[in-house]
C-alpha cells in the first residue's frame, strides 16, 4: 500500500489513469456482455495502473542514482515510458475490437 500512495502522492499521470479508470470501470461493467469481455475491458485497463507503478519504480531508481545525464539511465526511463504507452494502446485496441463490432452494426 505504501508503494501505490507514493505513486499517487509523485506521479500526476498516474493519479489521471485512476481517475480514467474509477470512470471507465462502470462503462465497462455495463458494456461488456459477458464476464470474459467486461474481465477484458476491465483488466486491460489495471494493467495500464500496474506498468505505471513499475515505471514509477524505475524511475526512481535511476533518479536515486544520480542526477547527471547518462545514456543508460535516460533509454531506461524511455522504455518504462514506451511500456506505458503500449499498455494504454492495448486498452484501446481491447476496447475497439469489444466494442467496434456492436458500433458498426
């Protein structure tokens, strides 16, 4: 508990993708017609909260390290950002490919 409130205490994005998500869990309990597709919908979005605290967790250590520049410190902090942003495309390619078929009938 300690590691999600210092998440929330540090990190603004990770306060606006809990923000998204208390909005979005009930949209997606609701559009799901199934428990496998509202597990999907909802899931894929948790995930996007669980690679965010790694990022989070990365990035203070390379902080704590030292606060120069170092090319390996400034790819590691590049890659948690990119495993961010493919966590949140895989929400909405969960969500478009749940929700599109329903939308284009």
């Amino acid at each position: 508990m300690q590691g999600l409130r210092a998440t929330w205490d540090v990190e603004s994005s990770f306060r606006l993708e809990v923000y998204l998500f208390a909005i979005l869990a009930p949209v997606a309990a609701w559009l799901g017609q199934s428990g496998i597709e509202r597990a999907i919908l909802i899931s894929c979005m948790v995930l996007v909260l669980v690679v965010e605290v790694l990022n989070s967790a990365l990035e203070a250590v390379v902080d704590r390290w030292g606060p120069e520049h170092n090319e390996l410190a400034g790819r590691a902090k590049d890659m948690g950002s990119a495993a961010v942003f493919l966590a949140d495309l895989n929400v909405l390619l969960c969500w478009g490919f749940i929700l599109s078929p329903r939308w284009m009938a």
